[in-house]
C-alpha cells in the first residue's frame, strides 16, 4: 500500500510538478532544520531502533554526520524506514534526503533510477544461511533446495544467476518485507536464507537458536553497499561523498572523538587542514571550516562508527576485512583532503 | 460544390441558423466533443510533461522495459518461464498466478458460502449455531491475519521434507507444500480424451431433452446419475480401447525436496484457504438474506403443491433468491480477487508481489508499472462484472 502510494506521489509529482529545476537540498534541508534520511525497517548493525528508541548503526551514522557537519547537531535527524522495494522511489519522490540502507551500487540502478550513489560505506557480498543440522558445508552442495529472500534487492538477481550457473535445481520464495522472510526461513519453509553476508550475520542475531545456523563460506557477489542521493543536486552530492571521505581521512589521521579536542592544535598540517585550523576546505563544499571537527567530536571517524555498529564493540563481531583502510589492506581510501 | 450553387436560397429553410443552436441534441453533442477534446489534451499534456519531467530527473521511462531481460527466479509458473524470461512474461505468469488464486478462491468461497448461508436458516440448532460462529470469526478478523494465520501458524506446524506426512506412500505433506502424484498420459491418450469429449456433449444433449420432456409430459428423468455415468464410463471405455496408456508419476524425495509429481505451494494453499474462509463468511450472509427476501409465501404455496422441502428450496426459493443475491456475490467475488494482493506479504508470486514489487524495484519505472498493474486489475474486475452481470440478466429473465 505505501509503496503504491509513494508510486502514485512520484506519478503526481512528475505529472503536475513545472519542471523547475528542484531547490538546492542543503537549502531545504537547513530551512526545515532536519535532515531526512532513509534506512532500513531495522537491521542490527546499519540501521536498527535501540532499546530506547534511538536510530544506531553503520548507515545510520552516516545521516547523524552529515546532520552534525550542517547543524553541528547528530540528532537534527528524522528516519524513514524503507523495505528494499520502496527505497528508489522514497528518495526520487523527494520523501528522504538521503538513501543510506544497505543498497547496492549498481549500474543500472545509478543509471536508470534518478539517484546517484555518493560513496561505499560498507563492502559486502552475498552469503548464505543455512541450519547447522543440514550438514551442508558449501554453497555447492545446495541442489534442489528452496531459498528465502527479500524481493526487489539485487540478491534475489544474484541467487538466480548463482544457482542456474552452477547447473544447480533452486526454489526462490520471495518476500516483502524482511520479518516474513526470516519466520518463512525460520519455520522451515527455505534450506537457506540469503542475503549480503553482513546482513546474515546481524539478522542471525534475531533467530530464537542463533548458534544452530550457520553461514556457507562463498560469497556469491560484490555488494557495495553505498549512499545514495537524488540525481541532479551536484553540491549535496559533494557534501554526503565528502562526509563519508572525510570521516576515513580522520581515521587515518589518527583522529578521533576521545583527541579531536587536542588534534586542533596539531601542527601536521593534513590534520590542520581538516579540522578547518588552516584552509576553508569545508566552505568549499558548502559547509562550515569545521565541518569534519563537528563530525568527530560527535560521531566520530568511520574506524569508530565500525567498530561501535559492527566490529569489535558491537554483538555482530565482524572484521574489518574489506573495509579496512587501504593503508591496512582494505579498500576504503578517502581521497585527499586539499 | 453544393457552397457555390447558388440555387433557393436559405429561404428554403427559413429557421435554419437559429434552430440548430436550440436543437438540444445537436448541443449536447458538440459539449460532449468539447469535454472529450479538452481531456484529451490535458491526458496529452500531462504525459508530455511525465515524460519530460523523468527524463530531466534522469529516471528511465516508456515501456521498453518490458522486453528487457527479468533474471529472477519464480516458483509457480502456468506458462513456461526462467530467468533470462522478459519482464513481460514475468508480468504474465504473474497475472495467470493471479487469476489462478482469484479462480479457485472464488469457488471454493462459494461453495462454503452457500452450505454456511442455508445452514443459518437450518432448523437445526447445533447446525445454526456453528454456522453463526463461523460467519462472526471469520468475518470479524482482518483478511491479513487470516493469511498469516494459514501461512505461518499452519506451515511451522508441518515437517520437514525429510519427515513428510504421507499418504498411502503416493500423496506427501510438508513444509514445502502437497506434493500428489501426477497422471502422464502416454501415446493414444487422445482416445480416451475424445470420449469424453463425446460424454460432454452428451450431457447436454441430455439435459436439453430432459428439461423439455419435463415441462410437457411432467416426467422426470435422472438427469444427475445418467451425466455422471455418462462422464466417467466414456472416457474409461475410450482409454480401454487403447489399453490403459496412463502412468502414475509419484513424488519421491530427492536431496532437500520432492521431484516428480505435482505440487501445491504452501503460498497458494495457504492464500487459497485464507481467502475462501474469509469471503466465504461474506457469501454466507449474501445467501442468507437472498434466502430471507423471497416471500415466506413462496414456499407455503409450494408446500400446498407437494412439493417437499428440499425441493422447494431448490426448486422455488433458491431461483428467486439468487436474483437478489447476484449483485453483492460480484462485489464479493471482485474484493476477492482484488485482495489476493495481500500474497505479497507471503511471497505468493502474483501481479503485486511480481510486477509492482519486484519488477517496479529492478526497473524503477515506478509510473508505468503503477499504471500497467492498475489496468490489469481493472480490466479482471470489468470482465467479472460483465459476466456477472451477464448471468444476472439471464437469471431475472426467468421471471414471468
Ligand atoms: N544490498 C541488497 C539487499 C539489501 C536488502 O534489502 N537486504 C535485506 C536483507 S534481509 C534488508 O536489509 N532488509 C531490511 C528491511 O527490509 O528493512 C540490495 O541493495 O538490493
């Protein structure tokens, strides 16, 4: 229903709306005084409602930032929650500001959906879940079985492809939303579930008997799980690319919310320059001098936000791996701050 | 030619130009060109500006799509599909899906109706009473919980494949759906299928002749008994005469699931069952107060005639009472169909689940794929209603 409804708006308003040229969102953003953001309908680890309420994870981190470097205020935030079928349309409808739900960069989806993907903020890739009394220890050994998953991601196109390319029998059963299809996995309608690996790992966290699942070792595909924004604002582009480079440049760096405090005094000028002690680099993109300072001091940098939402600090336990900076052999490299 | 005649004038004619103004036909028929007109420009306008508008914002439009490559899987398939299949044929299987659900929902939920509906008006208390509570339950509950309640409750129930629930070693129950044997028809099988062609058409023969010999002469005929008879003997003699080309495919379990035979998705089940018991309590108070409307009259003077109760009821009430009872049943019948959208919820593949779900999402054509889903929906509702109201016509020309 709200996914019809939503459509249904995106029809109004391209139907009716003048063809003007839409407002510059940082604008828009500032004059409400929040920001809009869209994330998953609860995800542990990315996007997921605490015990008090409060929005944490990977992906919700991100809004918080980019709310502290315009308002230097991580709560000026408002979240929408969106299954994976409504999301595009949410951000092109102009209902968010921001798309920040484990989505995929794709091709097609930055081509043909209105929206261009800013920056990864996780790498990721698809896994499978399976029950440790099955006996299965490799994706191969899954002939004939029938697999559960959300509709409208890119895994249920890469569950195809994996199962007819490997010449094996399969099942799909697609749902809407992610509660049914984790209970249809859970009453044992599916062998499998399947999903991004970081995804399995967090939604194992929700099952009655989390220690009698498994996760096959393959990963099935790359899932560069980016941010995306509407087409067409290219300054509000800059500025959410920019807050995820520059919370790696401040990792790095070695800066982080325990001694940004102290970092300002530092005379390394690559640190200078992004604390906004020297240089208006944060001027420059339409935000203020201490735009990544106000990151920091209130979010902290990417290295922080990982551990705290999916590393070491949090019941997810994942490894950096991938998403290790690239000085550490990972592939997250924030291009220079100059 | 006939403008530069000069022949009688005007004269001939003498009120002419004044009268085609007064001429109320002839203005209601220019405001009616005048209103087609302007809607057609503004539906012209406002799909030029959509397209405009898209293609500005970057979002791919029009309906090449539909010839694009689907690449995702679907688990219940009437026509052949797979996953280098097009979006257009991935939106009919889903239609097919679709109709499939609406189809043996509506019979299922008439049939139920109907026995709940006379069961209401049953003299028998006990029979009365649980017909009540049913109609109360099931109408009552949202039609959502109804399917996750047949869904989930009753599917976490049910084993593993492994574990089956069997019956007789041919028919397997699982978590995976019903699995029952099929019948593979082998050379000559068109024999038998040709009997009972012949038995169809026999049976309507029949029929004919029986009516007519009934409304002359007042005799009866077992019209029933012979129909059946007819309908299973012919094809049995037609398949004997090619000695039995028939083989019994039975489902046996292979790796994780059953192969062979045929299978019902707990999805389909569950959604079927859903979507019967729930109209079906609808139904049973349509058939109720159809059953009430016709005049208590009718049945004492078909008492006075003879007439036992049975047959009256079938024979005088039942008749009446459908004319009062044909137009809800539509609306019943197109809530029903309508509401097996709810599949999404259950990962039922039909035209929601499908089309405004998965493929709106791969796609992001938002607009058409909004826009196809609605036409879809609306031309299974015009033709429902159009047969609907076909067979109201021909019930209510009865009437004398
Ligand atoms: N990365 C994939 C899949 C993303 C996805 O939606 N994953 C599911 C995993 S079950 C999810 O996060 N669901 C959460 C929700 O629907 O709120 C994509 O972009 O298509």
């Amino acid at each position: 229903m709200k996914k019809i409804l939503t459509a249904l708006a995106l029809g109004a308003s391209a139907v009716f709306a003048s063809g003007a040229a839409d407002a510059a969102t940082l604008d828009q953003v500032k004059q409400k005084g929040f920001l809009q953001c869209g994330v998953s309908t609860g995800l542990p680890g990315f996007s997921n409602p605490d015990s008090k309420g409060e929005w944490t994870g990977l992906d919700v981190d991100l809004c918080r930032a980019v709310a502290a470097a315009i308002f230097d205020d991580p709560s000026k935030v408002r979240f929408s929650p969106l299954t994976a079928k409504d999301r595009f349309t949410a951000l092109q409808s102009g209902e968010v500001d921001i798309l920040s739900r484990n989505s995929t960069w794709t091709l097609s989806r930055d081509a043909t959906q209105g929206l261009n993907f800013t920056a990864t903020n996780y790498y990721d890739g698809q896994g499978f879940l399976v029950r440790k009394s099955l006996g299965v220890k490799s994706a191969m050994e899954l002939n004939g079985a029938s697999v559960c998953t959300q509709s409208g991601t890119t895994t249920e196109l890469n569950v195809a492809d994996f199962f007819r390319s490997n010449n094996l029998q399969y099942e799909v059963v697609a749902f809407q939303g992610q509660e049914e299809t984790l209970k249809a996995y859970e009453s044992g309608r599916c062998e499998v579930f399947t999903s991004d690996q970081s995804q399995l790992y967090a939604l194992r966290l929700k099952l009655a008997d989390k220690d009698e699942h498994v996760i096959l070792p393959e990963l099935i595909s790359k899932e560069p799980l980016a941010t995306a924004v509407r087409q067409g604002d290219d300054q509000w582009f800059d500025i959410v690319k920019w807050v995820h480079y520059g919370m790696l440049n401040a990792e790095e760096a070695g800066i982080t919310s325990q001694n940004v405090k102290d970092m300002l005094n530092s005379p390394n000028p690559d640190i200078k320059r992004m604390l906004g002690a020297e240089g208006n680099f944060g001027e420059q993109i339409g935000l203020t001098k201490d735009w990544l300072a106000r990151i920091v001091t209130k979010v902290g940098n990417y290295g922080e936000a990982f551990d705290r939402s999916v590393g070491k600090g949090s019941p997810l336990q994942i490894e950096r791996g991938k998403n290790a900076l690239w000085s550490k052999g990972g592939l997250q490299y924030g291009p220079p701050i100059r | 030619m006939a403008i530069t005649h000069d022949g009688p004038a005007p004269a001939a004619r003498p009120q002419s130009t004044s009268s085609i103004w007064n001429d109320a036909r002839f203005r209601g028929n220019v405001a009616q060109i005048v209103v087609v007109a302007v809607v057609a420009l503004l539906l012209g306008a406002m799909i030029w500006n959509a397209q405009e508008n898209l293609s500005n914002q970057r979002i791919a439009s029009g309906f090449g799509f539909l010839n694009q490559t689907a690449g995702f899987g679907l688990n219940q398939t009437l026509i052949p599909y797979n996953e280098s299949s097009s979006y257009g044929r991935a939106l009919l299987v889903a239609i097919l899906n679709t109709l499939l659900v609406a189809v043996v929902g509506i019979v299922f939920a008439t049939i139920l109706g109907f026995l709940v509906g006379v069961g209401r008006l049953s003299k028998n208390w006990m029979v009365r009473k649980v017909c009540t509570v049913y109609v109360e339950v099931t109408r009552n509950l949202p039609l959502l919980f109804h399917i996750l309640f047949w869904y989930l409750a009753v599917l976490a129930a049910m084993p593993a494949a492994r574990n089956s629930y069997s019956i007789f070693g041919e028919v397997f129950i699982n978590n995976r759906g019903v699995y029952i044997p099929r019948i593979v028809f082998g050379e000559g099988s068109h024999v038998g299928f040709i009997a009972f062609a012949i038995a169809v058409v026999c049976v309507i023969v029949l029929n004919k002749w029986a009516t007519a010999r009934r409304e002359k002469t007042g005799q009866q005929f077992p019209v029933f008994w012979t129909s059946v008879a007819l309908l299973v003997g012919l094809p049995f003699v037609g398949f004997a005469l090619v000695g039995f080309p028939l083989t019994l495919e039975t489902p046996v379990l292979k790796g994780f699931n059953f192969v062979g035979g045929s299978r019902l998705l707990p999805e389909f089940a569950a959604l079927v069952v859903a979507l019967s018991i729930y109209t079906g309590g609808f139904i049973a108070e349509i058939v109720r107060a159809g059953i009430k409307a016709v005049s208590h009259g009718q049945s004492e003077a078909a008492a006075s005639l003879g007439l036992k109760p049975n047959l009256s009821t079938r024979l005088v009430v039942i008749p009446q009472a459908m004319r009062v009872m044909i137009p809800p049943l539509t609306s019943q019948y197109l809530n029903l169909t309508k509401n097996s959208s709810l599949a999404a919820f259950i990962g039922y593949p039909e035209l929601v689940q499908v089309f405004a779900g998965t493929t709106l999402n791969q796609t992001g054509q938002a607009i058409e794929i909004i826009a196809i889903t609605m036409g879809c929906y609306l031309v299974i509702s015009l033709v429902t209603s159009l047969f609907m109201n076909w067979y109201n016509r021909r019930v209510a020309l009865i009437e004398r």
